[in-house]
C-alpha cells in the first residue's frame, strides 16, 4: 500500500504513536505503522528497509526511549541513505547520543515540549505537508520557519529548559521557584513599608524579585546555541546593574548620617555610633524627664499650671509660658528643639509626641504615637506604646518603628546606654533590660520602685527600705548604700542628690564612694533636674530654687 511517512518511534512510546498515526491519516497523510503495516510473511527487517525505502518523510518520536535504541538508529540510517526527510518530534530534553546524534546534528526539530500534545501535533501535520508538498527539505526551510515561529527549531543540541519544558517536575519546579520570589518580594515590600510609603517600596521590591529571577529567566529563554559563558557574562552584567540600583535606593532610604530627621535609621544607629551622644538632657531623662535644657532655656513641666510647659531663662531667671495647648509628661530635647508627649491624665489627650522649636511659638504634633516615657539618644527615640505596654524605638523624624520587647508589665522610667534599654516594671518592682535587637531581656535587680543611671552605675532605691544602692550596670557589685532616702532623687557626676526622711526631707547629697552626706540646703522639693552644675528643684506648689551641688549660690526663683 502506497504511503508518505514512515514512524520510527521505541515500542515503550506506543501510545504516542498511535495518536500521531491517526492525526497524519486524518489529515489525508498516508503512514506506514508497524507493527500494522508489516505484511504476513515478510520478515521485520525486510518490511522496515522497503518501507523506508519508499517513504518520503521519516517522522522519529524523540524520547528517552527511542534515544536508546538500536533498532531506531538502524532506521534513520536507511531513511539518510535512501534521501528521506527526516522530522524529529522532540519530547525528552536529552540530547541525541551515539549514532543519532551523527544523523540528526543537522536536521530541523519540531519542538513538542512547550505545548499540548494535540497543538504540537498538529504542527506536525502542517509541516508534513509542507515537506511534502516539494519534496526537498532545503527548499522550504525558510516558509516553514516563518510558519512555524517558535515551534520548528534548528539545533545542534536541543536543551529545553525551566517553563518551556513539558515534563510535569519542571513545571512543578518553575511554580515552586517563582512562589518562593513572590513570597520573597512580598516580605521585602512588608519590611521596607514600615519605614517608608512612597515609591521607594515598590522599586525596592521589584528589584530584588528582578535580582532573583534573572538567572532563571536568562537559562530559560537564551538561546541554546550559545556558550556557558556568554550566559555568565549577561547574567553578571545583569546582576550588576540591578544590585546598583538596589543599593542607590537603599542609600536613599537609609541615608548614611542623617540630620535633623533627614532620611530613616534605626536602633543599629545606637549600637555602631563611636560616640555615644545623650544629647544635653542625660541627667534629667535619667530622672524622669521631668526638665530639659535647650540652648539657653529650661523647660520644665509647671505642675502649678497642670502640667504645661514652662520655659526658665536660665541667664536672666525670667520665666516664660511657650505657646502650647497640650499639657505635659515628659521632656526631651537635641539641638533647639523640645519634644514632649502630652499628658493623659490631664483633659484625656492621648500621647501624641509635639515640639517646640526654640523661641518659636506654639506647638507641632510629630507622631501620632501614643508614646509615655521616651529618650532620645544618638538620633532615635526609645519610647513605651501605651496603647500596647511595648517598648519601641523609631528615627527622630519618627519613621521606621521597630519593635524592641514586649516587658510584660507596666513599664515606666526608660534609660538607655549604647547596649542596652533599661525600664523598671512598677507592677512587678523589677529592674530590667534589654538589647536594641530584642535579644538578653533580663530582670537585673528585684524589689526596685525608682532607679538612676550615671556613667557605669546604677542607683536603685529599694522597696519598703529608703535605701539607694549602688551597682553596676548588670545589677551586681553593690558599692555602697544610702539610708534615708525618700522621694525623687538624681545621680550626676558621682554624687547623689535626694531628699533626706530623717531630715526634713531637705536637700542632701551623698559621694558614692565614701558614702559622705551632707546636707546642701533645708527646703523640700518634690522634682530635681541638674543642668551645668547646679540643682533646680520644683515644688508641686509651683516653688523653685536652684543651688550649686556643692551647697552654694542658693537661689529661689519662685518663693
């Protein structure tokens, strides 16, 4: 029986066979088909060998099977000899080996792994009756190329790779990795959105999903054809160019020194600073925050007008009420500029963190956190969330807020060194700290209801005694202990100022480290801040005096 093609196909891809078989015969495209064409009586040898003979186009179904098979091979040698045009239907990424690769370095592919069965073969039923329409394969290269873009390929060694592979592991694969860089770039726009809200997150994001998926991209759709290190080399150039970019936009988000609230840091700014900077405000944070010195000024939370801030000249002892509608319970400040939070407890405003910006008048909302306690240190604000009992700490332009610990009680009276927050958890009289990464949160000392930090020591005044003692920054080695001490006290350059209960509760100070006291004035106080070397105390009367901390030059500002 007259025929056109001739299937070599390996016993093991029958099934394959079959459905082409009846694609090309009904297309009109006579096969020849073992084992259904071979004639009773004739030997296989002798059918295969005349049947090629007589065939125009050889059609071999291309799989791990066939590529191991002799008999195959024998095939494609009679159908070279005999002038038969031979078509591989690819459906393996291996390459041709042995003889195969001999017979088929130099013929067109049709590529049957980057489609359906069906689709790819019914390319081979267009390109069949091209070939043989002419009869000469050279002919019709290019009308067959332009037919059939994408599917009729021309290659030494057909290595298909990643999404354009139809085995069922590969695309498992290709979904797998292309998950993991959407979960990737998904964290990365999550991290960077807690600092920023602005294009930035999305460039950021898009590039580091670009930065993992170009070498993928590039195997997958370079062509084959070419050599190891030309991929290299465009994968580098790649690579190169969008790491660059990653790091400009970093550079502009993390800005290497910022000022005055320029650009984002984070508490990373505190650990690697050389010099480690309270700013002017170190002995009166440690004290509460209760007054701050800004340039020439004091500001002071005025108890005798419900909280507010007052401000004190302290060259001409003027004092003066700045322009703010909020009342006050902590201060801060760097440079010329003042930050408090508002008062709770007076009029219900929540804690919303406000400036004051030298003599300028009125006040400016800065965050809407509804921070308590806080310090500023090195540029960044360590600072307990009331609405959670968390302690945080964001830039001083109140950006990229980062979560420190959770204390797990009711946390007040902040202090901070270059390794550490320290809080006191009032609920529990405990006396902890933390590191700036959230690591070593650790009670340090038990039965503490106020605490001071100077330099290298800590003074903790212990519960149901009046008594202060003195440790290191871990809690240990006491020094030495000061007895009778009640109400608010302050530790600054190696001494202890405090009121005295068997005294009056007068003015006293003790040396740490002879445990000398001695009695600097007799006037009570209920708050005590030390700026420059003298002491300002505060009444809840509205009363101020200052006094050197040596006991001279007293001084009553507000009788």
């Amino acid at each position: 029986m007259a025929h056109d093609v001739f299937i070599s196909y390996s016993h093991r891809d029958k099934a394959v066979a079959d459905a082409m078989c009846f694609a090309l015969e009904e297309s009109g495209i006579r096969c020849w088909y073992a084992p259904r064409d071979i004639a009773p009586g004739k030997t296989w040898a002798d059918a295969i060998v005349e049947a090629i003979a007589e065939s125009r186009v050889l059609v071999l179904i291309f799989t791990d099977f066939s590529n191991k098979s002799d008999q195959v091979v024998r095939e494609i040698d009679q159908a070279v000899q005999n002038g038969v045009s031979i078509v591989p239907f690819k459906l393996t990424e291996a390459a041709p080996h042995g003889g195969l690769s001999y017979y088929l370095s130099t013929v067109h592919w049709l590529d049957s792994l980057s489609a359906p069965l069906e689709t790819s073969l019914a390319n081979l039923v267009g390109m069949t009756a091209a070939l043989l329409e002419t009869g000469d394969d050279g002919q019709t290269e290019q009308r067959l190329r332009a037919k059939y873009k994408g599917k009729l390929v021309y290659r030494e060694q057909q290595r298909l790779l990643g999404f354009r592979s139809g085995k069922w592991y590969f695309k498992l694969l290709t979904g797998v990795y292309f998950a993991l860089l959407v979960a990737v770039a998904t964290l990365t726009l999550m991290y960077f959105a807690i600092s920023e809200s602005d294009w930035r997150i999305l460039a950021v994001g898009g590039l580091l999903l670009a930065c993992l998926a170009a070498p993928y991209v590039v195997v997958s759709v370079f062509p084959a054809r070419s050599r190891v290190w030309q991929r290299l080399v465009v994968i580098a150039a790649i690579e190169a160019a969008l790491i660059i970019g990653l790091v400009q936009i970093e550079s502009n988000v993390f800005p290497a020194n910022p000022v005055n609230g320029a650009g984002s840091q984070t508490a990373q700014q505190v650990m690697d600073a050389v010099d480690f900077n309270y700013g002017n405000t170190a002995a009166n944070l440690l004290a509460g925050g209760y007054a701050v010195k800004s340039g020439q000024d004091l500001y002071f939370i005025d108890k005798s007008r419900y909280n507010a801030v007052t401000r004190l000249d302290l060259d001409t002892l003027k004092l003066d009420n700045p322009d703010t509608s909020q009342r006050c319970q902590a201060l801060n400040a760097v440079g010329n500029i003042v930050y408090y939070c508002s008062d709770t407890t007076v009029g219900g405003n929540v804690c919303y963190l406000f400036t004051l910006r030298g003599q300028e008048s009125g006040d400016m909302g800065l965050s809407e956190e509804r921070l308590s306690r806080f310090m500023i240190v090195n540029n960044v604000i360590t600072f307990i969330d009331d609405s959670d009992g968390n302690i945080y700490c964001m830039d001083i332009d109140t950006s990229g807020k980062t979560l420190i610990t959770n204390p797990g009680g009711k946390a007040d009276k902040l202090s901070v060194n270059k390794n550490y927050v320290y809080y006191l958890l009032t609920d529990k009289n405990e006396l902890c700290r933390v590191g700036f990464d959230g690591s070593d949160n650790t009670v340090i000392a038990s039965d503490v209801i106020d605490y001071s930090m100077d330099g290298d020591s800590l003074y903790l005044r212990m519960k149901d005694t009046a008594q202060v003692v003195k440790t290191d920054l871990t809690g240990q080695n006491e020094s030495s202990v000061i007895s009778n001490v009640s109400g608010d006290f302050i530790a600054a350059d190696g001494k202890l100022f405090y009121k005295n209960a068997d005294d009056n509760n007068y003015l006293y100070s003790a040396d740490t480290n002879s445990d000398t006291q001695k009695l600097l004035y007799k006037a009570t106080y209920d708050h005590i801040a030390a700026i420059d070397g003298y002491l300002y105390c505060f009444s809840e009367t509205g009363a101020i005096f200052r006094i050197k901390t040596d006991g001279a030059d007293y001084t009553s500002i507000i009788g």
